[in-house]
C-alpha cells in the first residue's frame, strides 16, 4: 500500500494531455480571469435578504476594486446605493454572456 501523501500525486503530466501531437496549445486570453477584472465589469453578487437569509446571486456592475473588496451597483436596479462586498461573494460571469439577451 502506498503511503497518504504518495496517492494524492497525479502522476499525468500536462504534456501528456494534449489536444494533438504536434499542434500547440492555443494560449489563453488572461490566465486568471480576475486578473482582468475591471470597472464597468458585469458580476453576479450574492444577496441576502433583511432577515439575513441568502437568496441568491444577482447581476451587479463593477463601481471599485481594492484589496480585499468590491464596491458594486445593482444592474437592474441603479437607484439603490453602491455596496461594498468581499471577492468570496462575488461570481465572474462567462465573457460572452449578454444582459440584455441579444
């Protein structure tokens, strides 16, 4: 029997797993999506209600980024105050996605 830490090693390499022998891999537009974060960014951002009961995550506009903290505004609903929330609420959506649908 191996030992704990000997089972927990993938032993593929990323070399191993490429899409065709001999073609490339197609680099990626930003490595770390959050990384390429900006102001304008559409995200979703988890809401909880007056009761403190989550209800789920909703489209939010990126109003400030700093360390440790967004500061957002409610898509559909910019009469509301901008709000401050922690990264770990907070949901990158996928780069073609369309809040209007079209």
């Amino acid at each position: 029997m191996k030992a704990s830490p000997e089972q927990n090693v993938n032993t593929t390499s990323m070399a191993s797993v490429s899409s065709a022998p001999g073609k490339p891999e197609p680099p990626l537009a930003h490595p770390n999506p959050w990384e390429a974060l900006q102001i304008g960014a559409r995200v979703l951002a988890a809401y909880w209600n007056d009761k403190k009961e989550f209800e789920g995550f909703w489209l939010a506009t990126v109003k400030r980024i700093d360390a440790g903290e967004f500061t957002l505004e409610w898509f559909e609903a910019p009469e509301y105050p901008a709000f401050k929330i922690p990264p770990k609420n907070v949901a990158l959506v996928h780069p073609e996605f369309r809040p209007s649908g079209k």
